[in-house]
C-alpha cells in the first residue's frame, strides 16, 4: 500500500470511526519485496536475523515471546470477507492480525503499450485499479471490520511497501556475476561478488546503486536447492544492486518485457508507507454525528427505494453550519454500482439525506432468480471538514429485493458489443 493509497483512500474511510494517536514516518526495507519486508513486520527485526523461509505465524510467535513473553499460540484464521482483498488473518489471545492485499496482483497483470507518437503508457491507468478495485475491497472488508471494532480498541496500520513504475531502459546482468539467474528481478538482484570485483562495465556501475549485504541487513548466505541434482548447496552474497529511475535489470537469457509498476526498487513510491497507531471513537465523538439509515428491508422488483440517513451536529458545534457532501453505493455482484452525488447543508436543526433509486434485478444470479430473492448492501458515505481535514464517515444497510422467479432474462456477453462493433455495416 502506498502512502498516496493510505492519505485518498483508506485514511478517509476509516476516520469516521477511528482517531490517529501517532503518525511515524516509516520506509519498507530494501529490497522492498514481500518475503523481505512483509515478514520482517512480523519478525520485529532485520532480515538477516530470521529465515526468510519461516512461516509468518512462526515468526509473529518467536517475536511476541521474544518482547513481551508472551508464551500461547498464534492461530491462523480463515478471513470472513469475501476473499478478494483479505489473505491471511492471525489471532493471538486479544490481539489480531488482518493482512489485505490491495493491488499487488492486479499491477503485475498491467502492460505497456505504444502510444502513436512513439511514448510509452501503462494498458490500464492507476485510477482505473484506485476507484474500481481499492475502494471496493475498502468498502466491502476492510470497512466490516472495522466496524466490528469495540470502542477504544487500538489499532496499528502498516504496509510491507508500495510500487512504481518499471523503466524501460535495459541492464545487462551477467550470469557470472550471479549465483543463479533467478537471483536477478527487474528491479533487484543479489550478486555473489561486487560489480568491481566482477570486473562490470563503468556504464552498468553508473546506471545502478549498489549496496553490501550487511549495510541492507540481508543474509550474505542462504540455502538453496537444485532439482536437477537433487542436492542442496548454498548462495553466498557480496551485494545487492537496484536499477536508477528509468532502468530495469535484464536477467541472462531471459525475454525482458517488464510490467509497468511493480516493487523491489529503489524509489519513494515503493519505500514511503504508512505506519500509525489509532484508537476506534465512540459512535459521539466527532464534528458530525450520524443516525442510521431508515428505508424498506424488502423492496418489489421494479419498484423505487428510499433510504434516508439522519444527520446533526454535535452538541459542542450546534452554533455553526457544516457543508457535506454525501454519496451512496450499493453493492452487486461485480462490485459496487454508485449514486448520484449529494451536496449538503447542515445546521443546529440537523437533516436527513435522502437516496432514491431503482436496484437493478438484471444484477441477480441465477441461483437468486430462482429463489426469488436479491440480497445487497447499502453504503452511505458523508464527507465533512473538520478543522483543516477532511473526515469521511459511513453507514451501510441491507436490504432485499423481491423477484418475479418467472421472469425470463436473457444475458448477453460482455464481449459481445466488441463483436457487434465489427459487423460489416450492411449486415447489421
């Protein structure tokens, strides 16, 4: 997660229900890979003082027995979400572990592509994944357990490292100087000795940085095993070298065609992240304080809902009045269907806001068609300012819609317009 996901993103949904106690600044190690950075989180120390191969559980155990002598089990629990931002959850008596994997896949999957003029660009835009992908998995499982939090409960948010974008300009790497080919990344790789000592061109050493392995804190030897002997033997490590902004490493006798972003370099996207400590609010606390939202547990397909949400001030800010602006979303099958935006003015009276709209029954699957029955979620979210900061609270609602089980619905593929756009005109 990188630090502009935390500040857009994640920061403004969560304030609603949880106040910053402490904001560190804090960078993921180098290099910022998931085995590296992720599992030093749970290790509680640098990568050459534990073995990159243990499992996180048995590092988290070693770590908590090691500062605070505590001596019971770290359970693995099966999330409770839907799976598509959740990976892995921990739980050690009173204490929890969420671990959410925002984009990381999604970014290995984005090419690049030519533009006209000769530029390159990424296939799909950073947006695109922001609005469509983080916010749904925000909205949908970060935000129920959050708030499923008891009051008072303290929270800690960090990320193993961020991202960005893969140059373009080519690294020749050498299979001598390397242990084996897999130890070079696009953005990263371990040498067995130094690029002076291997005798590297000047134009290689000035378009890298290079650091030794104790000075990163990394191993300067690890097992390894070949399957083509069967034998185990073992990598030593002089140093570690990272491409400049505008490079990527060449691995030996391997295509190169790198993603457009991805992580395990040297850049502030990949290496700033968040690490903070936060206390969840009583429901009270806060500039604006909302009601819940009242509208139909059970709507007839094809007829209009209307869900109304309670909104005042505080009693300490009665004497003034709060703009807000208000927007809904309501969850579907392939993610979240969002409403018109609101723009609102609240005074010591206090309001409601009010979302009317018509589900859409094509949304349904077959297996809910059958049943006659469609059951979604409600989000509503209010942004306000309080002081110099926007703050962002929500309020979710379900509902079920009733349907004609005997309504036949035809549906078409989602390819099917590309394939249409191609039909001659004069058969069409």
């Amino acid at each position: 997660m990188r630090y502009d996901i935390w500040d857009e993103l994640v920061r403004p949904a969560v304030e609603d229900r949880m106040e910053i106690i402490a904001d560190y600044p804090a960078l993921s190690l180098l290099p910022s890979e998931t085995h590296i950075s992720r599992k030093a989180i749970f290790a509680g120390t640098f990568p050459d003082a534990f073995d990159t191969r243990s499992g996180e559980d048995a590092l988290l155990k070693a770590a908590m027995a090691r500062e605070f002598g505590y001596q019971g089990e770290v359970a693995v629990v099966t999330p409770e979400g839907q799976g598509t931002g959740e990976t892995v959850r921990y739980r050690a008596e009173n204490m929890d572990w969420y671990i959410f994997e925002l984009c990381d896949k999604e970014l290995h999957k984005i090419p690049l592509k030519t533009l006209p003029d000769g530029r390159w660009a990424p296939a799909r835009p950073l947006a695109f994944i922001y609005q469509q992908h983080i916010k749904d998995i925000i909205d949908t499982e970060v935000m129920a357990i959050i708030r499923g939090l008891a009051p008072d409960t303290k929270v800690f948010v960090v990320a193993d490292h961020g991202f960005g974008a893969v140059g373009r300009e080519r690294i020749r790497v050498e299979a001598s100087w390397l242990n084996e080919p897999t130890d070079c990344c696009y953005l990263n790789a371990g040498l067995r000795q130094t690029l002076a000592a291997a005798g590297a061109p000047r134009k290689v050493r000035d378009r890298v940085l290079e650091f030794p392995v104790a000075e990163l804190r990394m191993p300067d030897a690890v097992e390894a095993y070949d399957r083509a002997t069967r034998q185990r033997w073992r990598k030593s490590f002089a140093s570690i070298i990272f491409p400049r902004p505008g490079y990527a490493l060449a691995r030996p006798n391997a295509k190169f065609n790198p993603d457009a972003y991805s992580h395990g370099g040297v850049s502030i996207q990949e290496m700033l992240v968040p690490m903070l400590v936060m206390r969840v609010k009583a429901p009270e606390e806060g500039l604006l304080v909302l009601g819940s939202i009242r509208g139909p547990t059970e709507i007839i397909e094809g007829e209009a809902a209307e869900f109304r949400l309670p909104v005042r001030l505080a009693p300490s800010h009665k004497n003034r009045e709060l703009r807000l602006e208000a927007e809904a979303v309501w969850q579907n099958r392939e993610g979240t269907a969002p409403l018109p935006r609101q723009v609102q003015y609240v005074s010591a009276a206090g309001g409601e806001i009010v979302f009317r709209f018509i589900p859409d029954a094509a949304d349904a699957s077959d297996q809910e068609r059958k049943a006659g029955l469609m059951a979604r979620t409600l989000t509503i979210s209010v942004t306000c300012r309080e002081t110099q900061r926007l703050v962002r609270k929500t309020r979710t609602v379900q509902f079920a819609l009733r349907l004609n089980s005997e309504k036949i619905i035809r549906r078409v593929p989602a390819h099917l317009g590309k394939i249409l756009g191609l039909t001659p005109k004069g058969l069409r």
